[in-house]
C-alpha cells in the first residue's frame, strides 16, 4: 500500500509541473522560420511563458507589444 501511495504522489506532481519544457521560436522577415514578425509569435496562443524568440537579422518595422508572457527574446 505504501509503494502505491509514492507513486501516485509522483504521478500527481508529475501532472501538476506539466511535464513541459521551454521551446525555441524562429523569426526571420525574409526566410523560413516560425514567425515572419516578433508581433505575431508574442501574441501567438502556442508561445507560452518560458519560450525564446530566436530573431534573425533582419529589418523589423513593427511595433511590439509584450503581453504578460515571460519571454527570452
């Protein structure tokens, strides 16, 4: 019963961490990437706090407005 109890408590804190990890977006004007501007990636529903906004040289004529995330950009 004992045994029982430890793994439900780490299934539980498990569940509750979410078991997710940061994640690295692309955002190049020009290229390939994620995100064509940085505006689009902070508002994205998918890009969470704790994610990075790897930007790509390039010219960015945009005003950006940071919402409540917690982003590394």
């Amino acid at each position: 019963m004992r045994r029982r109890g430890a793994i439900a408590a780490v299934s539980l804190s498990t569940l509750l961490a979410g078991g997710s990890t940061a994640s690295t977006w692309i955002v190049d004007d020009d290229g390939p990437a994620d995100f064509r501007s940085l505006q689009a990636a902070v508002y994205a529903t998918y890009v969470v706090s704790g994610d990075t906004l790897l930007v790509r040289p390039g010219t960015y004529r945009e005003t950006v407005y940071l919402s409540a995330k917690n982003l590394v950009i």
